[in-house]
C-alpha cells in the first residue's frame, strides 16, 4: 500500500482528537473517570455505582479502551495510571480535564457559526458559565502556586492586604484565595448579571465583596496592593482605559497580574501554537481576539518592571508595578 503523507496523518489525528475530546469531557461530567479512580469494576458494577444507562456506558468504555483513557483486566475496567491526575485532579500542574470539558461545553454553541460566516453576526459566550469554569480553574490554581513562591505577593497576602479582580466572573479565584489569605480583604468586578449573581453566592460571608461593573467604568483610587485580570482583558471593548483605571486603582508599588492566552509571534505551529490559533475562530465567534505580547506590553507602557512568564498552553502572566512618579 502506498505510503500516506505527513498531512493526511495530522488530518486524520484531528478526527480522532474530536472524538477524544468528548470522550474526555464525558467520562468527567457523568462521574465515570471519578468512579474508577476510587477503585477498578466490572462495567456492570461502573452503570450501577454512576447511574447510568449501560449502553451507553458499553460504548464509552470500549472507546475509552481504544483511546488508552482505561484498561480493561479479568473483567474489570481501571483508571489507566497517570491519568486521574491529568483528567481529575485540578491542582495538578498537567490538569488538562477542564480544558477539554470547556472544548465540548463550547462547541454545543457553535451552530452560530453559519450566523458569523454568512452575515458577520457575532455571538456572545451565554449560557455557558460553566465551561468558563472549567477552562479558568487551571489559571487559579497555577497563578496561586507562582503567588506564593513569590516573596513580595505572598508576603503581603499574608499579611492581609487588597486585592481587586477584574473581570471576576463567578468569583472562583476570589474564594480560592481567601481559603488561602484569610486576612485579606478582596473586592471583583464583573459585567456580567449572571456571573456576578453567583459570585455573590460564593462570596456570601467572606471578605469578599462582588460589584456589577465593567472595568471602564472603575473609579477606584490608590486602593489596591494587586490588580488581577484573569483571561478578562480580552474581552474589554476599551482596553486602555480599563488599563488606566486598574494603574489608578493601585496604590503606589502595587503589583498588576494578569493572565491571558497570547497569541505566538512566529507562526512555529507547535501544539500550543495550533490550540491557541484553532480557539482564535471560538473567539471570533464571541467577537474577540487574543492580543500579542506586544499590544499588552503597549497597554502598561505607564507602569516599570513589566514581565511576561510563559505558564504554559499558551497562557501567560505579565505582572508589573504601579510607579509612583508616573500620571495616570
Ligand atoms: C473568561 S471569563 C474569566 C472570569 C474570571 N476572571 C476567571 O478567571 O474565572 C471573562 C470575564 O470577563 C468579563 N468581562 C467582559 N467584559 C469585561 C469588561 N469590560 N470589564 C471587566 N470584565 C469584563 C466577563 O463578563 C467574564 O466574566
């Protein structure tokens, strides 16, 4: 048989990512991946401990086999090894689970498409909360392990300080954080009824106080130590004053975070590379765009010690200081 090129191997490996993908997202949201991780059962026993229905159980093992997610043995199916970390365990620095529920979640949407292509419409990310949830769990988790190695931030949380977070959404980094800074104070805003009504409720009897706002209209001064914006950026319509009131915001020597997917400078078509550019048509969809190092390094052009760190996937943190002899 005739050797197949380099290009239908990666077309074909892009159609059985699809189905890897939901596969994942699958086995996480019915419990089945959580079931076998506290111990290996016959499929039979797996339908009746996660409730479901057994053929569609039969079906999802067979291919969770085929996908090497589980290993069948003498009967029973088990958590291949490695993979309760990677598919469950969201503290785990190689957590992928959530990136692949937020995969699935969001393609529920994208019958839009049509809409977009056809007549430009754009459509805004709605009903869909949850999938937000579970993509950013991995920023908190990776942006609270860099906080506490870092001296000044870990410091001053500890210590008690302010700290304001920008585009909040359901205020999941906020509760994260008082577990961990009790003596911090912690104010998010958020544009957004939905959002912030749950962030509310996960806020209620925490130093945590919930303002519906959008960052443009903020008219905090010289009040914060930290100034966090968590993959909100992008989807600010006026970026620079969002920027300007954050530097206002921040007192002297505060620090401004933030954490956002950039796009590559060089068109190298890693992986991480092919993500990020394949979730530039998701945000086309939302009418957004991901910005480039560069235009985020322009937007804090007022403040010194700007610093970008690669955390992976595309994702970075740039942190820099309010300098006290710059105008805002
Ligand atoms: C991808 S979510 C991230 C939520 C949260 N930071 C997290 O890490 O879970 C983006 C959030 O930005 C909010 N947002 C959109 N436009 C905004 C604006 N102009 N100012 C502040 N937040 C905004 C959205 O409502 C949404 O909750």
């Amino acid at each position: 048989m005739k050797a197949r090129s380099v290009d239908f191997a990666k077309l074909w490996e892009y159609s059985v990512g699809f189905y890897g993908v939901w596969l994942v997202h699958l086995g996480r949201q019915t419990g089945l991946f959580e079931t076998l991780a506290s111990s290996p059962m016959s499929i039979t026993e797996l339908v009746s401990v996660t409730k479901t229905y057994p053929s569609a159980v039969q079906a999802w093992c067979s291919a969770a086999i085929a996908y090497g997610l589980i290993i069948e043995k003498k009967g029973k199916v088990y958590l291949k090894p490695g993979m309760k970390a990677m598919l469950l365990d969201k503290k785990n620095p190689n957590y992928l689970g959530g990136q692949f529920s937020y995969l699935a979640l969001r393609s529920l949407e994208y019958s839009a498409f049509e809409g977009l292509f056809r007549y430009g419409k754009t459509h805004e990310m709605s009903s869909n909360i949850n999938a937000i949830e579970q993509a950013t769990d991995w920023d908190h988790y990776t942006f609270l392990a860099r906080v506490r190695r870092d001296r000044k931030l870990d410091q001053l949380l500890s210590r008690g300080c302010r700290l304001l977070d920008v585009g909040c959404g359901t205020g999941s980094l906020l509760a994260k954080m008082h577990n961990v800074y009790n003596k911090s104070s912690f104010v998010g805003i958020d544009p957004s009824g939905k959002a912030v009504a749950r962030a509310r409720s996960i806020a209620k009897n925490k130093s945590i106080k919930i303002i519906k706002q959008a960052g443009e209209l903020m008219t905090f001064e010289n009040e914060f130590d930290i100034v966090y914006l968590g993959e909100s950026l992008y989807a600010a319509r006026d970026k620079e004053r969002v920027i300007s009131n954050c530097l206002r915001a921040l007192k002297n020597g505060g620090t401004i975070a933030i954490v956002e997917g950039l796009l590559p400078e060089s068109n190298l078509q890693t992986d991480d590379d092919r993500l990020i550019m394949g979730m530039e048509l998701d945000f086309a969809l939302q009418g957004y765009r991901f910005m480039t190092k560069k235009q985020v390094a322009k937007l804090l052009e007022k403040f010194s010690r700007v610093r970008f760190e690669d955390l992976g996937g595309s994702v970075y943190l740039v942190t820099a200081t309010r300098n006290s002899f710059l105008p805002y």
